[in-house]
C-alpha cells in the first residue's frame, strides 16, 4: 500500500467518529438556528439578543472567566512549580490537589452552597464565635458581591486543577539544562521563572488555557446552585430557552453564539501564546 | 585575582564514588586542561565548581572567597556546557546576550559584546535564527560566545569544540587561546582531545576514575608520565610497554635485550618508550613488522616484540611491510620506568 495513503487511513476511524457525533449535531443545531417558517432566517439571534437578559448574561459571563481564568492561572503555574521542585510525596500532593477534578460541577456548587447558605458552615462558624447576631442570607440579591465571590470560589477550587495537571506536565518536559545554564548566566529564581519556565511552557499554557475558557464559557451547574437566577449567565439562559421556554430554536441559537465566542477566544489564545518556527524545544 | 582552589572535594553520587578527594589549585590566567577518558568524572569536577553540583566533601575556592555554599550566579564564572544548553526559544543573539542582560549590561554594550563573539566564533550571520534552525557545531559555537560575552574572571568549558570538524576545530582552538589569554581569564577546559590538550593548555590535569593522576605541563606530562596509566593515555599512539626483570647492579633485562635502568629495584618493573623513541640500529628489540600504516609525515609499524604488541614510528620513505624484521632500539634519556604494584613512575 502507498505509504503516503497511510496516515489518512489510521486517522479515518477518529474522524467517522467525529463526523457521527460531533458534525451531525452541530448541523441538526444550526439547521435549528437558521429555520424559520419561510426558509434560513436570523430571527432567532435577534430574538435572544435582544432580550433584556442577554447583555446581562453576556456580561457576566464574560467577568466571571475574566476573574476566574486568571486567578487559576497564576495558582496552577505556583502550583505546578511546587510540585515540579518536589521529590518524595510529590505524587501524593499531585493527587490530593486534584480531587476537585474528580468531583462534578453540581456536586461541587452544592458543596460550596453548604458552605454559604443560611443554615450553612460559615454562618455556624461566624454564629459560633460571635461574629453574628443571627444567620446571614449570603446568597440574596442583596448581596451580589458575595453570590459573586462564592461562585469565584467555588470555580476556582473546582477546576484549577485541570490546569494544573497539564502544566505539571509541560514542565516536566523542560530539559534541567537550561535552568542550569540560566543559573550559571546570572539568573535570579525568578527571572528563570520569567525568562525560561514561561517561554517554554507556552505549548501547555495554550492548551490549559484554551480548554479553561472553554469551560469558562460554558459554566452553569455551579452558577445555578450558588447564584440560581441571581447571576444569569449565558448557559443558564440557553438552558432556560430550551426546558422553561420550550424554544429550541432560540437554545439553538444561544448554542451558536458560545460556540461562536469560544472560536474567537481559542484563535486570540493560540496567536498570543504562539511559538515561532525553530524556537521549539 | 581568580585564582581556582579545590581542596579534597569527593562526589557520590548514591553508592558510586565518582570524585576521589581532589586537590588542584589553578593561578589566576591559567589555562587548565582536565584530560581523561569518558566517564572519569571531568563534567562533575567542572560542575562541582560552577556550583552545579554539591560535593559530598570538600571545598572551592574562587579568588579569596569560599564559594561552595554558594549559588552559580554569585561565583563570577561563564560555563560552556557540554550539551551546549542553549535555549531554544531565544535567537542567537539573545542567547549570546543572556548573561550581559541579567546582568543588566545597557543595550548598546550587549549588541557590541554580542557582535564581537559571533565573529570570533562564526556565527555572525547567524544571529537572528533560533536554535532548532542550526546544526550542532552552530549550537556549540553559540554556547561558546555565550560564555566569552561575559568576560567573566573565570571560564569553564566542557569540551567547548567537540562537535566542530577538524579544520574548524583548529582555527577556534586558537582563537579561544589568543581571546582568554587576551583577557586574562582564568579557565579549566575539560576534553579528551590529546592534541586539543596539549595545544591550549598551561598545564594540563589527567584524569582517571575520579582521581586526578598527574597535574603539569603538557611536555611534562608527555615526556615524564607519572603514572602507568597516563603513559598508556597520553600520545597517539600511547607508550609501549615491556616488563623488565632486574638482573642486579641497576641492569634489567627487557625482551631480548638487557638494559640500563634505576638501582636498587629487586621486583620486576615496566618497561616504556614512545614510539617515536625508537631508532632502527643493530643493537635493539628485534621486532616483527605486524600492520604497517602510512600517516603522511610519517609511517606507524605494529610490531610484536617478545609476543607483546610494540608500535613504532618511522620514516615515511621506509619500505617495511608485513613479516620484516626490524631491530629498534630506545632512544638515550626517553624510558621511563614503572612500578607494576603502585602504577607510579620510579624513573
Ligand atoms: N547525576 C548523576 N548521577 C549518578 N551518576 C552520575 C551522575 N552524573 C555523573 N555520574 C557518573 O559519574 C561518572 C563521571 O561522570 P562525568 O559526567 O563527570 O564524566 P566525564 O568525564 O565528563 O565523561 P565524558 O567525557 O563522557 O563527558 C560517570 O560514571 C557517571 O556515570
Ligand atoms: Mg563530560
């Protein structure tokens, strides 16, 4: 068989795959976008678009991942940097910070609601020690901040760590030689963290961080639990559309539009953190 | 003042003892070689003072100050490392530039430095490429340039041009010895390149399992190996050896011939001589020519002499081929003598 054929052939089972389960409803989702009663239409956008919701949820969305994604960057690479640098219990840590990965988002919301709610541990906690007179409603409109903050919280503990085991990795693959040379050349711990841990690990960084604004985009479960309608966000009203309003057609198109965000942020990600020809390891 | 002091340093690394209690102090503007065989531990001494490594015992000296307790950066040296280590997301220039912008050097004096080094090494049209786009000689001269760009006090270099060709090879070899010498740096250059050694070095360290076997200048340690082992090292190719039994009154008697040799040894001893140290004569070894191997300048003859191999370097325009026999006898004043127990030279 001609060799050349040959990579296409192995990769065909993979993208009959993708073609059935991915393609497929894609199309069935933006054929459901496009439809109006008289042929391919843009009703559907402009109907959610304009909804008085829309901006809001946009918005909020939008601050989350750009309060979110950050702080779990600069606390993955901390962390991913520790880990790297230990010796015994290295694995041990590595798994004992990864269990939030293990946990599903909804469970994860619902444990940090434990934590907030009314009758929650905090209110106990500042109850027991006097800091209250009575048991607070954190999580009310009246407090936005804080509904906020808990579901900052709530994301930041959740899913750091899948940028963590990503950049553990990548960082694993920097050769100790030019760290060595770095040390030799008048670098400080710092400056080698700069000027060489940085630059090489672009690689993992565009992975970590394209797949962790993905999942910024796509936030709900934790939303839901902690903020329910008090934050809407661009997830919870496809979701709305699609079992309260019984509009697929509007679900479709909201579907549409994060798919359509997350294109734009994975391009700028990928050009930002891109490495030139000849400067790979 | 970058006078080098290594006072009993031992490395081990888990249960294998790589470095034996090195002593070796180095002037300020020498130029010392570390020459031995793969894996005798040159890297970890060169390391052990580039603060690399930590020694399991000992200490280092750089100038008047203790240094093994402190970090690379603080030390004053420049390393060029045997796999190069140059960075790969970095250009060439930055590469060479490295050191000077850590250092905070201004922008005008790290393109200058940086432009000097590349000529002197080659690379000058180099300088924008990163290091995937160059071969492996280009990399080692980058990682050469790095280093002199500092001008630091003390240079260390492991095997600096291993991977360039022979010619190119020559010309950096000089280079680097009119460039250091210019600057007054002190350096410790590990090769083991004989040739490489002999041409740069002030003085030159043989190295062998972890221990340094004899420390001084590159026709002492050709001319008056100190050990049996630096005699079968040093010299492309090495001495020949032959065991001499005394017969009394400082006479031994070596294959067929009985010979001259230090009084007072009533153990057997070991006969050497270079191989070109050998004249042809009536009253020498007597010699079978077994491989005869024209080199240009001259012809090198493996000969058997009393069932032990014996090499000898002759004339070019000799006709000598397989089967001759040939009577070689040692030059006046070039034998050494060895003493098979303790590998030390007795004369
Ligand atoms: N990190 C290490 N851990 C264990 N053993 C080591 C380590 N580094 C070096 N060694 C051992 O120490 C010995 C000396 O190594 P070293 O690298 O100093 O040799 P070298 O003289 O530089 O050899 P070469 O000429 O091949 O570069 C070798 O036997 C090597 O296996
Ligand atoms: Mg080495």
């Amino acid at each position: 068989m001609n060799v050349r054929y040959l990579p296409y052939l192995l990769i065909l089972p993979v993208t009959l795959f993708l073609c059935l389960f991915f393609i497929y409803p894609f199309v069935l989702v933006s054929q459901q976008a496009f439809s109006g009663p008289e042929g391919p239409t843009l009703e559907h956008f402009r109907e959610v678009v304009s909804y008085w919701k829309f901006p809001i949820s946009l918005q909020n969305t939008l601050l989350l991942a750009a309060v979110v994604v950050p702080i779990q960057l600069a606390l993955s690479l901390l962390m991913a940097t520790m880990v790297s640098r230990m010796g015994k219990g290295r694995d041990l840590v590595l798994y004992v910070w990864t269990i939030p990965l293990g946990i599903s988002d909804l469970a994860a919301g619902i444990i940090w609601l434990a934590i907030f709610e009314q009758s929650g541990f905090l209110n106990s906690m500042l109850y027991g020690i006097g800091a209250v007179s009575e048991p607070v409603n954190f999580l009310s409109y009246q407090n936005p901040a804080i509904v906020f903050l808990a579901i900052v919280l709530a994301e930041v503990w959740r899913a750091t760590a899948i940028m963590l085991v990503i950049l553990v990795a990548g960082i694993g693959l920097i050769p100790k030689e030019y760290y060595e040379a770095a040390e030799v050349f008048g670098a400080s711990p710092w400056k080698r963290f700069v000027k060489i841990t940085l630059p090489l690990l672009r690689p993992s960084l565009q992975t970590a961080l394209v797949l962790r604004v993905i999942l910024a985009f796509e936030v709900f479960a934790v939303v839901a639990a902690l903020g329910g309608t008090l934050f809407p966000v661009l997830m919870s009203e496809t979701y709305a559309y699609q079992f309260d309003l019984l509009n697929s057609n509007a679900a479709a198109a909201m579907a549409l539009i994060i798919l359509g965000i997350s294109i734009v942020s994975t391009i700028v990600i990928l050009r930002a953190l891109r490495v030139p020809k000849g400067a790979r390891v | 003042m970058a006078q080098i002091e290594i006072k009993g340093v031992a490395k081990q690394f888990g249960s294998y003892q790589a470095l034996h209690s090195i002593n070796l102090s180095i002037s300020d503007q020498e130029f010392m070689v570390l020459l031995g065989a793969s894996g005798c531990g040159k890297t970890t001494l060169l390391r052990i003072v580039a603060g690399l490594e930590t020694p399991t015992e000992g200490e280092v000296w750089i100038g008047d100050r203790r240094v093994d307790h402190l970090p690379p950066r603080d030390r004053g040296i420049a390393m060029v490392f045997q796999n190069y280590a140059v960075f790969p997301h970095l250009t060439v220039f930055e590469n060479i530039g490295f050191g000077l912008r850590m250092a905070k050097v201004s922008n005008d004096e790290v393109k200058r430095r940086v432009e000097r080094n590349a000529e002197l090494m080659h690379i000058e049209q180099l300088l924008a490429r990163y290091s995937g786009e160059l071969s492996g000689g280009q990399r080692q001269r980058v990682a050469v340039a790095r280093a002199l760009a500092m001008e630091p006090d003390v240079i260390l270099m492991d095997e600096p041009l291993s991977n360039l060709d022979a010619l190119l090879r020559l010309e950096m070899r000089a280079e680097l010895k009119g460039v250091l010498a210019e600057s007054k740096t002190t350096a410790i250059y590990v090769t083991h390149d004989q040739v490489e050694a002999m041409s740069l070095a002030d003085r030159i360290s043989v190295m062998h399992q972890g221990r340094i076997v004899q420390s001084a200048t590159p026709v002492e340690v050709y001319r008056n190996p100190a050990e049996h082992f630096v005699a079968g090292f040093i010299g492309n190719p090495p001495m020949n050896f032959l065991s001499a039994v005394p017969e009394g009154a400082g006479r031994y008697r070596v294959a067929d011939k009985v010979l001259d040799g230090p009084n007072g040894a009533s153990e057997p001893l070991v006969f050497a001589i270079r191989p070109e140290d050998l004249t042809l004569s009536n009253d020498g070894f007597a010699a079978t020519v077994k491989i005869v191997e024209p080199l240009g300048p001259h012809l090198l003859a493996t000969c058997d002499v009393a069932g032990t191999m014996f090499r000898a370097i002759l004339d070019s325009d000799m006709t000598v081929k397989h089967g001759d026999k040939l009577t070689l006898a040692p030059q006046d004043g070039r034998v050494r003598w060895f003493d098979p127990e303790s590998q030390r030279a007795v004369a």
